[in-house]
C-alpha cells in the first residue's frame, strides 16, 4: 500500500508539471469560479446578519396609539395569540423602543439628542412562523382601534435586499459559468495527461494493471487541480475580507459585519465543491479518451 | 491451455479477419503461428488478450471461456499472458530494471518482490549487468530482451511473442529464439506469430498456417513452407 501510495503521488507530481501552462489556466479558473461562488455565499450570508440584527426576527410591527386603553391593548395581543400564523408576541414599550433607538443610531448622537423616548410609539413586536405571511395578520388586525400602523419589517430592509440578491445571483450565475469552463479545462488536462502517457498506459493495460490502478494518478491530478483553485480562493476571500471589509467596521459600527467565524462555514463547501467537480471532469475526460 | 473453438471475426467494414478456426495448444507446447501479412495472426492475438471479441465462437484460456469474463476480470486474464512485440515497446525515460520492474509495480506487487525478482529475470536474459542502462544505449537485440524480460517476470502461463525477430539481423534472431525456447522449457507454452522462415525451419515446431482467415495447416513438427 506504502508503495502505491509512493507511485500514486510521484505520478500525479510528474503530470502536472508537465503541463505547466495548461494546469495554470485550469487552476486559474477554478480560483475564479470558486472565489466568485464563495463571494455569492459570503454576500447573502452578510444580507441575513443584517436581517437579523435590524429586525430581530421581527417580521411584523404593530405601532399603537399614544392614547390605546388597556382593554384595546390587551385585546390586540389576544387577537395576535390566537392566530395560527404568529409564532410569538412581545411588547415593546415607548422606553424600550428608545433604547434599541439609541443603539441603532449611536454614530449619530445629535439625532439621539433630540429624540426623546416620548416621541416613539409602543409596539408589539410579532414573530412569525411562516414570514410571508404578513398580509393575513394585517388583514385579521385592519380596523382594530388604537392601532396606529402595522409594518412589514421586511419592507425596510426590501431595497437592501434588492441589490444584495442582484450581487449574489449575478456574481452566483458567473461562478457557475465559470465552474463549468474550469471543469472543461480540467478536463482537457486530464487528456493531455493521458495522451503523453499513453505509451505507458498501453503496457500497463498490457501486463494487467486493473483500470483503476490506471485512473487513479489522473484522477488524483484532476482533483489536485481542483483543490489548489479552491484553497486559493479560500485565501482570496479572506485576504479581500481583511483588506476591504474589516476596515469597514470601524466606519459602520452599528451594523454587525462578517467575522471570519461567520465565513468559515464556506471554507468546506468551497473545497467540496473544487475537489468533486474537478474529480468528475477527469472522470468524464477519462471515460472519453481512456480505452480501458 | 488455450483452445479457440470455431472462431471468426469480422470487422465493421465487413473485412473477414478469421474465418470459422478451431485451434488447440496444449500446455507447454511451442507453436509458430505463420502465414502472409493480412492473413489474421495480431486478431488472432488480440482476440487471445481479450482486446477484440470474437464475432462467433468461443475461446478458451486456461480452461475458461474469456468472452464471459467480466471487463474489470480482463487485467487478470491478461498477467497470466505475457506478451512480446516487434516494436520492444520499451519505456525510454526508464532504465532497464525499471522497464521490467514497471510490470510489476502496476500490478500492485510488493517491492521486495520487485527488487528481488527482477535482477533474477534479467540475469535470466542475459542482461545481468545492464540494470542501469537505458534502453537507446541497447542493441535491438538487447531491447528485446529486456521486452521478454518484462513479459516473463511475472511467471505467465503463455508467452505470446508478435514478431519478436522481425526488427532484429538473423544471428540476434537466433539468439532471441534460443531464450524463447529457454522459455518454453521451464514449462511457458509460448505462442509466436511470425514470417521468418529460416527461424521456423530451425526449430522444427508445431506450425499452424493462417490464409484469408482459415487455418490451412497444422503440423507438428513443421517448416515454414510446405514439405517436411
């Protein structure tokens, strides 16, 4: 096994310096595909931090009137309990909701200053199980007295999220063209790889080496391929989040940013994803050009 | 040891390779497979390491019929044929341990295997003392038998030699014939397609004649030509 081992790995070093330029470009375009695809992860994943920390989870805000009595109050929350689509209920008093006003606005303390909590509305912050399902709420809770407004939380956050989804399938759709061009790259390595060797492979075929035996070097030298594009854009998207986005934080601190625990969870798909795309176009360029 | 029961093979472009052979080699036998160019010895070959099938009949290797093995069965089917051609087929960037050695690297063998094993073939050819050449520092000759080298170091039960002579001068030829039979006696059934007629008349071994496909001779202690 040692030895297999031993010839496996002196074979897959030997191939892929002998095509220098062409395993450059295919790495090169994996690195491509795969920072670009792990952009498009990292950017929705930054979308929903946002989403999460603006609203809290909170879907749905019930403003109430400065004047609502007691019994209106306590019969709004009752109507809310009872639906099937509302997950939970909170109250959030004028002090509270300045308080998360103070938070939220604490780079800008002038505007702080001349708000007093007095000049916020009290609310019930609604949770829901199903998030589309604002408008069904609305329309249960339309006409009720000593509601001032009923707001759809989501709706402040719709133009964020508008550009964010045009990054993330823009910058998604190119990664995936470009994943297709890097397995076709791949791919024609693996022939090439195949076509210097063939004199080799034809005595091995000859003295009985089984077809995996034979496959395994080029399949190793796909994947290697593979996984060198994918650690490089691993590194890329730290090296981008650091460079660019970290400062960023100091600029903005009211929003959380990406921490580099927040961009781990991509790292493993990234490599995934370089590694089994690059074993499968050396596995289809091997079916096609390898007679075994 | 080898028995091609009613065989013919027909290529796509209608081309008929073998017409209707029906052939038995018995173990350790030495047989010289003659007849003009075209006339179907390399299908004959081919068919025998499996890297054809036959169009109709079956063929027997070692007792069992190898058009029912399997395709990932072939490489077995195929270490107990070692096989010899007119082009060595030698790899150029290996010296000449490492050409032999390469036969037994693929196959998964062990390196104390290797180590031991291929000296003692290649003292065996008479290459004792070439293990480190390469083989364009070889005579033609010499490649040779670094090829049969590799063919015989994993002990096959068949030797099967495509014109092993056929790029070599006659008194090389010789020399390559007398490790063939050296070959043979250890107990290898050997198989060798050939036209040189003074090798055949030489070793006065069963001939079996092909023409357009037919089997038109098979005599057991044969020349190249007709006559005795």
């Amino acid at each position: 096994m040692a030895r297999r081992f031993d010839y496996f790995l002196r074979e897959t070093v030997s191939g892929l310096r002998r095509n220098g330029l062409v395993t450059f470009a295919a790495v090169s375009t994996v690195f491509i595909s795969l920072f670009l695809g792990g952009g498009a992860l990292l950017i929705n994943r930054q979308a929903n931090l946002m989403l999460e920390f603006t609203t809290n989870k909170v879907e749905v805000a019930v403003y109430l009137e400065d004047g609502i009595s007691l019994d209106q109050q306590n019969r709004i929350q009752g109507i809310l309990n009872r639906l099937p689509e509302v997950a939970s209920v909170d109250y959030e008093s004028k002090e509270e909701a300045y308080g998360r006003f103070k938070v939220l606005f604490a780079n800008q303390p002038d505007l702080v200053l001349n708000v007093s909590a007095d000049a916020l509305p009290a609310s019930f912050r609604v949770k829901l199980a199903d998030p589309e399902k604002f408008e069904s709420v609305r329309a249960v809770l339309q006409g009720e007295p000593g509601i001032e407004k009923i707001s759809d939380q989501r709706e402040l956050l719709r133009q964020f999220f508008a550009i964010a989804n045009v990054f993330k399938f823009g910058v998604g759709a190119v990664a995936i063209i470009m994943l297709v061009s890097a397995s076709g790259l791949i791919a024609n390595t693996v022939r090439m790889a195949l076509f210097a060797r063939r004199k080799e492979i034809g005595i091995m075929k000859l003295v009985g080496a089984t077809n995996w035996f034979i496959r395994v070097p080029f399949l190793i030298e796909g994947m290697v391929q593979g996984l060198i594009g994918a650690g490089a854009a691993v590194v890329g998207l730290f090296v981008i989040k650091l460079g660019f986005v970290d400062p960023l934080r100091n600029q903005i601190g009211f929003v959380p940013i990406l921490r580099n625990a927040d961009m781990m969870f991509a790292v493993p798909i990234l490599l995934g994803v370089g590694v089994l795309v690059a074993g499968v176009a050396s596995l289809i360029a091997m079916r096609r050009f390898l007679d075994v | 040891m080898i028995k091609v029961d009613h065989v013919t093979k027909v290529y796509k472009s209608s081309v008929v390779a073998l017409d209707d052979v029906e052939v038995e080699i018995n173990k350790g036998e030495f047989v010289f497979l003659v007849g003009p160019s075209g006339s179907g010895k390399s299908t004959f070959i081919r068919l025998l390491l499996k890297e054809e099938e036959p169009t109709r009949g079956a063929i027997y290797v070692a007792g069992k019929n190898i058009g029912n093995l399997s395709t990932w069965k072939v490489p077995y089917l195929r270490r107990n044929i070692g096989c010899v051609f007119q082009d060595f087929k030698l790899l150029a960037e290996r010296t000449v341990f490492q050409n032999v050695a390469f036969a037994l690297e693929v196959i998964g063998k062990a390196k104390q295997v290797i180590d031991q094993r291929v000296p003692e073939i290649l003292d065996l050819v008479g290459l004792g003392d070439k293990l480190n050449n390469f083989p364009d520092e070889l005579s033609g000759g010499e490649q040779q038998r670094v090829s049969i080298a590799r063919a015989f170091v994993n002990r096959p039960l068949i030797l099967l030699a495509d014109e092993p002579t056929g790029n070599l001068d006659p008194s090389t030829s010789v020399d390559i014939m007398k490790l063939l039979d050296r070959i043979n006696r250890i107990g290898t059934t050997v198989l060798m397609a050939t036209h040189d007629n003074a090798i055949v008349d030489a070793m006065r071994r069963r001939v079996i004649e092909l023409e357009a496909g037919k089997v038109i001779r098979d005599q057991a202690r044969g020349v190249y030509g007709y006559g005795t």
